[in-house]
C-alpha cells in the first residue's frame, strides 16, 4: 500500500458539488469492519485527504467523479466498493445475490496492477472472487470466458468490447462501473469508453428489480468528456476535486495568455487595468519578488490606479491588508492588491475576481495563485469549497458574481473590447519564460481556452531544447522497437540519432555477408520483439573459435589470474562452470571490509548485464580481445501489441522467452543502425545435415499474431526509416574532417591489444541506410577525395533496390535541369540543376556493370538510374566506400513476405 500512499502532499483544497462531510479516521470511516482490519494489518496510513472526502459518497452507492493528484490510486474505490459489496440485501434480485463491479482500466499493466491489490483483500472481504480479463483478438477467446460468481472484473475498454459479443447479459448484472484514469481513458479509447457507457446505460433501463447501479470516475486531470459524462450517464453525481488547476476548470475560470516584451510588462498590465469604473472589480497582480511589488505599485500610483501592496518586507500585516482590500471593495473602489507569491497563503484570499500573473507562474504557485479565486469558481451546480486556512459553505446556486463586466486588454498585438462573465486568469507571456511554457500550453488545451500562436512557437523551441539536452542519453527503446514514443516530454532518452553513439559502433561487413538471409542466435530475450544475441557465420564462425579456445586457455588452473584492479569498460575473463565469457565492466561499487566488492558486468559477447564478485574477474589475453563484441539488438519488425498498448503482455514475451531463446533462426535484415538491427522475417530452423537443408519450424512475428495479442503493424519499416533520415549529413569538409581525425586516432591505438573500445569502432555494416565513414585508412582518403570534389555541388539523397540482372537508383531531386549521367564499368557520375542548385553524385560502384546497356531517365520528382549486372546475381552492397546519402529502397526490396522460405545456403 506504501507504493500507492506515497502521492506527493496534498495542500487540502477541496473542491465540491455537494457538502460531503470527510471521514479522515480509518476506525469511523465507511467501511465493514474486516476491511478496516485488512488495511491496518497492510500498514495502510489513510485515508488520505482525498480519500477522507470520496469513500463516503462511493459507500453510499452515488455515483462519484473524483480529481486529484491521488487520481492513479486504486485505493480511491476499493475499500468503499468492497464494502458495497458485502451488503447481500442490495443484490437479492440478482443470482446468487451477487453483484457485479467492473473496473475499466487504460492499459493490461494497471488492470493486473488492480487485480493484485484485490486479491490482498481476501482474507477481509469473504464475498470477494475478482477475475483479470485479457483477452486476445481470436474469436474463441472470449467465448471460453466464465465469469459465474465473480464479484469484481477488471479489464480495459478492448477487452470488455470483446468480451461483451459473447456476454451480453455480463451488463445486466452489473452494479458499479468503475473508470480508472478516466482522462487516460477518454483521450486512447474514447470511442470505446462511450460506446461501453452508451450499452450499460441501455441494460440499466431494462434491469428488472431494485438493483444498485453506480458510476466511479477517478483521473488526475478534467477532460472535456467528463462534462457529457456526469449529464448523460451519471446521476446527481458527487464531484470531488483536490487538484485546485483543475477546479479551475470546472469552475470556468477564463484563462488569458497575454504576448508581450519583458520590457513591456508594466505597460501591458495598465491596459489589463483600463476597467470601466463601474464595475467593483477585485484583482490580484502576482509576482515573484518584492522588488517587482514596489515598482509595479509605483507604476499604478503614477497612473492614478489606487492599489495595494503586501510583501514580507512591507511593514502591514497580513490582518491590515485585508481589512483594507475589503473596505475598498465595499466603498465602490476596485480593488487592486500587488503582492509576492509568499504572501498568498498568510492572506487567504478566496474572492479575488482576477488574477493577473505579472511573474510567470511555476506549477505549484499557479495553482495558489488560481486558489484565490475559488470564491467564484462556478458550474452552475451548488459548490461547496473547503480550504486549509478558511473554512467556509459558500452555494452559489446561478450565474456569475464578482466578475469583470468589461474589461479592455490587448490579445496577440491588438486591442479587443470583450463582456465577461466568469472569473479570468491573465498571464503576461514573455521572451524569457521558456521553462513552463509546455505546461501551460498543455493546461490551456484542456481548459479550451484560446491560445496564442506565441505560446506554440516558445513551447515547440523548449521542447527542441530538452531534446538537444537529451542528446548524450540513449536511443528511446520505444522509439527502436516501435519507430514511435507517445510521450516524448516525459520520456528521459533521446529521440534522434547522435553519430557519436548509435553509429560508433557499427555491425561488422562480415558478420553480414548477405542481408537476405543472417543467422542469429537469441541469448537474451528483452521482450516479445527485442532481444540480443549474436549473428552467426555459416562458415567458421569467429565466435565459436574463439569461445572453445578461451575455455582450452582456461582450462589451465595457472591461467586464471585474477584481476587486481578493475577499470570501467575494459575487458576481462569469466568462467561460469565450464563457460568462459569476455565480460566488461559497468560500474564498480565501493570495496568492502573484505577487499571484495559486487561489479556490474555485461556479457559484451551476448548482451546482457550481471552483479559478480571482483575476485571472479579474470584477466584476458589480448588474443582473446582482438575480436570486437558479438553482441548484436535484434528487432522483429511489422507486429506490436494490440490495443494500442505500449508493451507487450508478458503472456506474448514468455512465449516467445520459451520458444526462442538459445535456438538458432534465419532472418532478413531489413535495416541497422549501429548495433542494432531490424529483421523481417525471422524464422525458427532446424538444420538437416545429412540432406544439407534447413526446416523452418515457425516465423516469430507469425507466432505473435497467432496468440492473438499482436496486430499487424506494416508502417514499422517505414517509421524507422523517417527516424534515420534525420541524421546529420555530413556535407562539409570540417565534419569529414572531424571523422577522419577520430578514426586515424582509433586506427593508430588498435595495435594496444588492451584497448578494445576501438578496436570495436572498426565493425560497419553493409546495408544500413545510416552509417558513418568507414574506418579504413584508403577509404576515408577515398571518400574525402570524394567529397571535397563534390563540395562544387550538394549530393543528392539516393535509394536502390535490386534483382538478379539490374540495380535501380532513384535520385530524389525535383524538375532536374541539365542532367547528365555518365557509366561506366564500376563507376556513375550524375549531375543536374534543381531549382538553381547544382546536384552531383559520384559513385564507386561494389561490382561491375554493363555500361551501354545502363539508362537513366529523369521525371519529375527523381531521376531513376537503371544498372546492367555484369554477373548475374545479388550485390551484398551498392558502393565501394561508404556514403550517408545512400540508403537501401525497402519499399522495392524482394522477398519481403513472411511465408516465403529461406534459399539452402
């Protein structure tokens, strides 16, 4: 329970649709009693402040809405549905007098999440049997579902649709619907969330009997579907938020971001303050120091703008400054009080009209500074409001009081005349409030309130800024396995390539000798897609001589030495019964009394980590370390989970943990990067010697879809190849440069045995679509040769695919001009002008062409080169030396259906 408690502190605000008097005592709380010695023995701390006000209205059957920053917690309904539960009088109509709750979670991570923390409910609740559904998309699946007897169901909006086309009597036994995140809900599954709403409205109608029917909504934010929610599906509803922001919306508080220069702030907020006298208006101006206090009081002074000020330096207290504010209102002045954000609290202002953030608000004093207005925050419902420092029952039961009647201001530069009638929050926008502008944005989205075009411009350059920031982090693992991160402001890692890292350390040419069909051996299985192992050569493979020597060297009780003093990325020995591993070490923790200590390593030739003891590292020759690290990522593309969920159901990843791990497969390689590459298909085999042959046992991706809880996903491909487009090309002899520098370095520190980094720089790979400049001393001359050659005109962006007889260039360039290609036996010069720009592509081809025989024909948007093949057959690669321009055509590829079977090699 401590995981759930620990919510971050409430400030006791509360917001109200009808008076709820809190129960913040377990002992009296609206509980059975076997519950209250369930949570006590769980060590629960509750109820917290939120829950002091929404287990009552849940325990009384009502239908509830509840806000907070609480609103993950599961703990908000339990414990009072629980006890809904136990109460066997209110289900008599119903058979076996049992009632139904369904909890409708956002994703199968939360419903397992709930349906644990049911199960710990057991031994307090004796009419407790809570079902976990998740269902996959076979038909069969839902049909073989028995939900006889079962209290509690916890599933998501998919899986209950399915399940509903086989059970549809399942809504007529239900009693209370829960809606867990309802903003999570409504904003992934909102067709699938109102349909259910629409269907359990319908089989309330035509329930037979006096059965209990209630709706629980529990969120973190307001959404514009709650509003249809309470009106169209709920009943006189209990709305209870703690989240002052978002009583801000409900309490249509107009939100008003008003561009301006730093400057120019003092200026802006006196035509803020050009008010018709007539209106007694009652205004807060904000800001975030006392100094801002006296000069903005100083500038209102001089324009006959009567105010007030409140600091902690200001010689009235707090008790003054009220009484004042009241008197002025009261008098028929308007009223005006500059303060400092510190003051807000020791004032408990609540009846402020208007607050004008002359300061741009962090997340914690926008909400203080909105809570000034809570006086007026309105639904056109009754509204209690209960605060920690006043305590009051305010009702305002229609319309709107205490509010600007008129109010003249400029909005993106012009001056507009507007009537309003609800309370209004006017936020000075400047050139240096950078940090919380995404907030911001994010908050006026859902309030629906107009947004200036400035607010976009400086949120999408913070954003940009964070992402520069982010850039040393690793690639985003959803970004690799998916080719897309739905939430990329809060996600720690990197969304774009850095040549530096994803591309340092490329797959070797040989360990890809034809990308039509690589061997791979699974070792480590991350999920049901990704996984690490190592890429096998059909003949000799390096590894397999290279394992049986170290573990003959080993063998040796005199050869193993242990290390003395370990390093941080340097390479050591370690035996595992009769298995020698090269291992590297991550992170080296302090020694203990015992001169011993715990070390995070990872297996460079499998991929993954482990804690050992520093005394079982070994040392390893340098004949061991020559050969860089085997261990590859590997990506099974076009499949991802159903539902659009962000992670595979653990069902899919232990199946395939089961089935794949240690076996040997085929696979196309359809891209890399790096390290890292994608497959398209990747097909279990097993080997018949004496026939010479191979068996294809199963294809991974069909394997996924056949449980059911994988979709087809045919645009992944195509997402990977938009994320490596945005690499930086290097067009300019100084980044070359830079390259040729770095890899001159790493060639001359390869002849130390010791230093393995670099020596692992040296692996590049044949078809990827992104790669750096080779490491070879003659190619880099070559392709700075090149290069600089070409600094007389950009080079254009080019794909290829091939068959057996030619090979297809599309030169993207649009209307080219004055083109001219030239052919010859391993070489194609192109050049053209496109819009004033000349365009020159020089290329070294792999392997000899037919000159004459070879086309190129210009069309609007390319230029389509076509190869005579001197040879008949497949080119493991295009060009000689390695270009960032050239990138392979997966759209044309051949032999990417999944069926299609592996040629016997």
């Amino acid at each position: 329970f401590q995981n759930f408690q620990n919510v971050g502190e409430e400030k006791n605000f509360v917001f109200l649709s009808k008076k709820i008097e809190p129960s913040s005592v377990l002992e009296t709380a609206p509980l059975f009693d076997g519950l209250k010695k369930e949570l006590a023995w769980n060590k629960f701390s509750g109820p917290t402040f939120t829950e002091s006000y929404c287990w009552p209205p849940v325990a009384w059957g009502s239908d509830v809405v509840v806000i907070s920053h609480q609103g993950k917690d599961p703990l908000l309904y339990i414990p009072p549905v629980l006890t809904l539960l136990q109460l066997e009088r209110d289900y008599r109509a119903l058979p076996n007098m049992s009632g139904v709750s369904l909890i409708l979670c956002p994703g199968w991570k939360k419903a397992q999440l709930v349906f644990d923390l049911l199960k710990t409910f057991r031994k307090g609740c004796k009419r407790l049997h809570p079902m976990l559904i998740i269902l996959g998309q076979k038909k069969e699946a839902a049909s073989q579902v028995e939900i006889r007897g079962c209290e509690v169901v916890v599933t998501t909006p998919y899986n209950l649709l399915r399940l509903l086309e086989h059970h549809t009597g399942l809504l007529c036994r239900l009693c209370h619907l829960v809606l867990d995140e309802m903003e999570v809900l409504f904003s992934d599954t909102t067709e699938q969330v109102l349909t259910i709403l629409d269907c359990y409205k319908k089989a309330t109608a035509q329930a037979q009997g006096n059965l209990p029917h209630q709706i629980i909504a529990v969120g973190t934010e307001w959404n514009k579907h709650i509003t249809p929610l309470i009106k169209d599906f709920m009943n006189d509803p209990y709305i209870v938020v703690t989240v002052v922001e978002e009583a801000a919306i409900l309490g249509d508080v107009h939100q008003v971001v008003q561009p301006c220069m730093n400057s120019n702030r003092t200026a802006e907020l006196l035509k803020i303050l050009d008010f018709t006298q007539r209106n007694l208006q009652k205004v807060l101006v904000c800001t975030d120091s006392a100094t801002e206090v006296e000069m903005i009081h100083k500038a209102l002074r001089s324009n006959s703008v009567v105010a007030l000020k409140k600091h902690k330096e200001s010689k009235c207290n707090a008790r003054c400054v009220l009484e004042r504010w009241r008197k002025m209102h009261y008098s028929g002045t308007p009223a005006v009080l500059v303060l400092t954000d510190d003051c807000l609290q020791p004032l408990g202002i609540t009846d402020a009209t208007c607050v004008i953030h002359f300061s741009f608000p962090s997340p914690g004093v926008f909400g203080q500074r909105l809570q000034c207005m809570s006086d007026n925050f309105c639904t056109g419902i009754k509204v209690w409001v209960n605060l920690d420092w006043v305590m009051l029952h305010w009702i305002i039961t229609g319309g709107y009081i205490n509010v600007f009647q008129n109010i003249s201001y400029y909005f993106q530069g012009s001056a507009v005349g507007q009537e309003h009638t609800k309370a209004m929050s006017v936020i000075l926008l400047t050139e240096n409030n950078a940090c919380q502008a995404a907030g911001i944005l994010h908050y006026l989205k859902r309030a629906e309130d107009e947004i200036p075009e400035e607010l976009h411009d400086l949120a999408a350059r913070v954003l940009e800024s964070e992402e520069d920031e982010k850039f040393s982090r690793p690639l985003c693992a959803s970004l690799k396995t998916f080719g897309i991160c739905r939430n990329r402001t809060e996600c720690p890692d990197r969304h774009q390539i850095n040549l530096s890292i994803d591309v340092a350390q490329n797959i070797a040419d040989e360990m890809i000798e034809t990308p039509e069909r690589v061997t791979i051996l699974p070792l480590l299985i991350v999920h049901a897609t990704n996984y690490f192992g190592r890429i096998v050569k059909k003949q000799k493979d390096p590894y397999t001589v290279l394992a049986k020597e170290m573990n003959d060297y080993f063998k040796a009780p005199g050869n193993r030495i242990s290390v003395n003093t370990m390093e941080k990325s340097v390479f050591y020995g370690l035996c595992e019964g009769a298995i020698c591993h090269r291992v590297q070490v991550v992170e080296t923790p302090a020694k203990d009394e015992e001169n011993v200590c715990k070390v995070t390593i990872k297996y460079i030739d499998e991929g993954r980590t482990n804690q050992v003891n520093s005394d079982q590292l070994l040392h390893l020759p340098a004949e061991f370390q020559s050969l860089p690290p085997q261990a590859v990522e590997i990506i099974v593309c076009r499949v991802k989970p159903i539902d659009n969920e962000v992670e595979w159901n653990p069902k899919v990843t232990d199946h395939i943990n089961h089935k794949i791990k240690g076996k040997l497969h085929h696979a196309k390689v359809v891209h890399t990067l790096g390290k890292t590459v994608w497959v398209d298909p990747m097909v279990g085999v097993t080997s018949l010697p004496a026939m010479k042959m191979w068996i294809n046992e199963y294809n991974i991706r069909s394997e996924i879809l056949s449980m059911g809880l994988g979709a087809d996903y045919p645009e992944h491909v195509g997402e990977i190849q938009k994320l490596c487009r945005q690499m930086p090309v290097l067009d300019h002899a100084q980044n070359l440069e830079h390259f040729t520098r770095e890899d001159t370095a790493g060639l001359k520190e390869a002849s130390n045995p010791q230093d393995t980094s670099i020596q692992e720089n040296s692996a590049e790979s044949c078809n990827s679509s992104v790669t750096p400049p080779s490491n070879d001393v003659v190619q880099t001359k070559e392709a700075e040769d090149s290069t600089v050659h070409q600094q007389k005109g950009c080079h254009p962006q080019i794909k290829w695919f091939q068959d057996d007889m030619t090979v297809t260039l599309k030169v993207q360039i649009l209307r080219a001009a004055d083109s001219k290609c030239e052919f010859f036996k391993e070489k194609v010069a192109f050049s053209a002008y496109s819009e004033g720009k000349l365009y020159v592509a020089e290329l070294e081809l792999y392997q000899s062409i037919i000159a004459e025989k070879s086309t190129c024909v210009i069309k609007d948007t390319e230029a389509v080169i076509k190869l005579a093949k001197e040879k008949k057959g497949a080119w493991c690669k295009l060009l000689k030396n390695k270009n960032l321009h050239v990138s392979l055509d997966f759209e044309h590829w051949e032999e990417s259906e999944d069926e299609r079977p592996f040629t016997i090699g």
